[in-house]
C-alpha cells in the first residue's frame, strides 16, 4: 500500500512562521513514519517562498531517511505541486501535475534538458538532476487516467472519492467510479474525504493507496500507517 501525504500549512494554528514550522515538523514526521510521497502543494507562496520551504523540506526529508534506513524498507520521495522549475531548483524528487498541467512527457524532456546541462556545466549542481523525475497526476475521470499514463506519469491520483468536508458542495467520484478508474495499469491512489473508516474500501476498489491531507495532518502519522497496513 502507498502513502501520500499532501501538505496544506494553512489548517495548522497561528501566524506563518508557526504554520511553517508545524508544516516542518510534520513533513519530518511522515518521512519518518515512512510515507512514501510527499507533495509540496504550498500554492499561494511566491516562488521565492516555495524554493525556500523546498530546500528545508527535502533536508527533513533526507535526514529522516539517513536515520531509518536500516529500519525500515521504504524511502520517501517529495514532489512539488506543478512547478517544475522550483522541484529543478530545490532538488526534489519529482513532480506533482495537475490535470490541467503540461504533460508528464514534456516534464521529462524539460528534467533531461536540465540535467545534461548541469553535467556539463558545474558538479556541484548534478545531483539536482542526477535521476529521472517522479511524476505523479491529478485525474478525475478514467480518460484522464488513460492520458497520465500514455504521457509516461509514474502514477496517479483520483478525487475525488468521498465528499470532503471542507468542500461539502464538491460531487463526490464514489467507488464505482474509482473502480473503473484502476482498471488502468498504472498506479491509482485514492483521495478525497478518505479517513481510517473509508481508506479499505478504497482498496477493496483496487486503489494502489491512500493519498490525504487531513488524514496526515490531524493525526499522529505513525499510528495512521500503522492502521492502515493493518488492513
């Protein structure tokens, strides 16, 4: 089963020094529980802002790393939500698109572009660059699906599921739906309102995981991938 957590800084408390701090601690927190993505979807930051807050995220993230990786199997892997240049910048680990984004393919392209630059041009940036992108995808319909995966995304996800509560006039996908949605052969993750109760049902659909933001946010990650696994 897939984790991936989805960062929303504005539900934590206080002014944005303390959400940016609380968003820290707990992109530290999923890396250690061993999430296995992690999307950076901070879209109101400049992009100054977000290439900063980058920068320290995937710190977390490879020291968090560092410290589990004889304990546990997983490796955790952080994408930035639609901007490519930035995930480049920051040395993430991929990208996150929206459906409406340029093609997985022309991400790939632009990444290889960069990297053959940066070889060629100063060592000390290659390892920005030094491997294929992660690519993940937002759809909402199995044409969207069809299309992620013919433009080469690594994998997708689908929302959404449930009705989400702070979105009560959004139309919810539902199951059948999401089970016509990983007939496909690439990887569905499932989000959208998914909680402990709901997240097996997702599964019984055939969805590859669970992908949430309050979910993650709201409760001790450890204990939700523990219970999770355990389904």
């Amino acid at each position: 089963m897939l984790f991936y957590y989805i960062t929303d800084r504005s539900q934590f408390p206080g002014d944005e020094s303390a959400r940016r701090h609380a968003l820290l601690d707990k992109i530290a927190e999923a890396a250690s529980a061993g999430v296995d993505y992690i999307q950076l979807r901070e879209k109101d930051l400049s992009t100054r802002e977000l290439e900063s807050l980058a920068h320290e995220a995937i710190r977390l993230v490879r020291k968090e790393q560092r410290i589990a990786s004889s304990e546990q199997q997983t490796t955790t892997s952080l994408l930035i939500n639609s901007r490519t240049d930035v995930a480049l910048a920051a040395g993430a680990d991929g990208v996150h698109l929206r459906s409406e984004d340029v093609s997985a393919s022309l991400v790939r392209s632009i990444w290889s572009e960069a990297r053959t630059q940066s070889s060629q041009t100063a060592a000390r940036d290659s390892k920005l660059v030094a491997r294929s992108p992660l690519i993940a995808v937002s759809c909402h319909s199995s044409s969207d699906i069809l299309r992620a995966e013919a433009e080469g995304a690594d994998f997708v996800v689908f929302a959404p599921v449930f009705e989400k509560k702070d979105a009560p006039g959004t139309k919810p996908q539902g199951l059948v739906a999401l089970r016509e949605a990983c007939a496909a052969k690439i990887p569905v993750l499932a989000l959208g309102g998914v909680t402990l109760g709901n997240a097996v049902h997702c599964l019984h659909a055939g969805a590859a995981g669970i992908a949430a933001i309050r979910l993650f946010q709201e409760n001790r990650i450890e204990e939700v991938v523990r219970s999770l696994r355990a389904l």
